[in-house]
C-alpha cells in the first residue's frame, strides 16, 4: 500500500509540476503577444492601420498594417539621417505556427519613408512597427518624449 501510495504522489506532483510550468509559459507568451487574442486594450486600433498608398479610392480596399499578429513596439534610432528600427527574432519571431513574419534579420532596418503613418496618434507610447513577408509594412512614431 506504500508503494501504491509513493507512486500516486510522485504522479501527483509530476502533474501539478507540469502543469506550472504550462501556466507559466503560457503566461509569458499571452503576455508577450496580448493583441492577437484581443486581451490588448489596442487591439482594435492596431487592426485599424493601413499600408500606406492602399487607400480605398474607386473600389479599391486599403490593406490593413497589422492582422493582430505583426505589429510590435520596436527600439528605433536615426542613423546618417534615417530612421532604423530594430528588428530580432525574439520581437518578431518565426514559429511553424507564426510563419507570417519572415525572417526577422536582428539588425538595425531602415524604415522606408513611405511606410511611416504620419499625423497618427499612438496610444501604445512606443515606437510600433509592422513586420510581413521579411520587409516593414508600417511604422507609426512613438509619442513619448
């Protein structure tokens, strides 16, 4: 009866063990990527933003920046005159199941002037870029100082 009993607690604890470990990991991603199952207050705003020059004049449909999953507040500079952000793999990173991102390059990438949505108000405070297919698809400027 000792011996059935040390198996049922060593099985008891492997459970609960690994079970906080789940909750734990999975805290930490949900935290990490909060706007892509809607818990981020910016969730609807970030789903708002378009590529810039996919207006919707004459039929056509604006392309949104961010499908709740490529948009994530980034470090910038300015480098010979040009904003960079940075782009790693830990920000954007490449999973089988999160494979729209690209290769994320961890270097410094130019923001491509014509990818910055200028006048947009950024309720994240943060520089935000939006990272598809290897390549910036939006920027939206950081509002702290």
């Amino acid at each position: 009866m000792s011996i059935l009993g040390c198996a049922r607690c060593r099985h008891a604890r492997r459970r609960l063990l690994f079970g906080a470990i789940a909750l734990l990991t999975f805290g930490r991603f949900r935290s990490s990527f909060a706007h892509e199952d809607g818990t981020d207050p910016n969730a609807a705003w970030l789903r708002s933003l378009t590529v810039p020059g996919t207006g919707g004049g004459f039929g056509g449909s604006a392309r949104s920046c961010c499908n709740g999953q490529d948009c994530r507040n980034v470090e910038t500079r300015i480098r010979d005159g040009k904003l960079e952000a940075w782009v790693d793999d830990k920000t954007f990173p490449d999973t089988p199941k999160n494979s729209i991102f690209g290769h994320a390059p961890n270097d410094w990438v130019p923001i491509p002037e014509a990818a910055i949505l200028r006048g947009q108000t950024n309720p994240t405070g943060r520089p935000l870029l939006c990272w598809f297919q290897s390549q910036v698809q939006c920027f939206v400027e950081g509002t702290q100082v």
